[in-house]
C-alpha cells in the first residue's frame, strides 16, 4: 500500500495537464490606434491568469492570446481589455 501512494500522487501530477486544454482566440480590438495601445493590450492580457502567449497587432486591431482554459475563459479577457479601456469581441 505505502508503494501505492507515491504512485498515484506521480501518475496524478503527470495527468493533470491532460484535463486542461489550450485554447486560442483572436479579439477583435477595434480602439487600438497609436503604437502604445498594443502594448498596453498585451500587458493587461498577459496578466491574466493562465495566459501562455499574447500576439497583438495595431494594423488588424487583434489580439491572438493562447491560453490555458483550466484556469481563464475568453470572458476574463474580454474583461480585461475592457477595463484598461479597449473593448473587445471574440473575432469569429
């Protein structure tokens, strides 16, 4: 039994990136309009929790953020875009 335990506890730190998935968005950001807005857009992203990657572009006014959907959902960084003054929507 106590060789069992030390077992599962590895098995379960080596499953646990298993139940979460990565997922990547592209936000729309039509208020970008000067060089500064894209990296105020990043910074604020990639303070969200779970964020892996942050691309931002002022000429297509978008935001590709990878991230770690265990931990954040799109909402949260439409939220965060939101509050530092930069309204955005999930470009389908």
């Amino acid at each position: 039994m106590k060789k069992l335990i030390p077992f599962a506890m590895l098995t379960s730190v080596f499953a646990a990136p298993v139940w979460a998935a990565t997922q990547t968005v592209i936000l729309s950001v039509p208020g970008m309009t000067c060089a500064a807005c894209p990296i105020t857009v990043k910074k604020v992203l990639s303070k969200v929790d779970g964020i892996e990657e942050v691309k931002v572009s002022l000429a297509q006014r978008e935001a590709v953020v990878t991230f770690d959907d265990s931990k954040t959902r799109a909402e949260a960084l439409i939220s965060a875009t939101g509050n530092a003054g930069y309204p955005s929507e999930i470009r389908r």
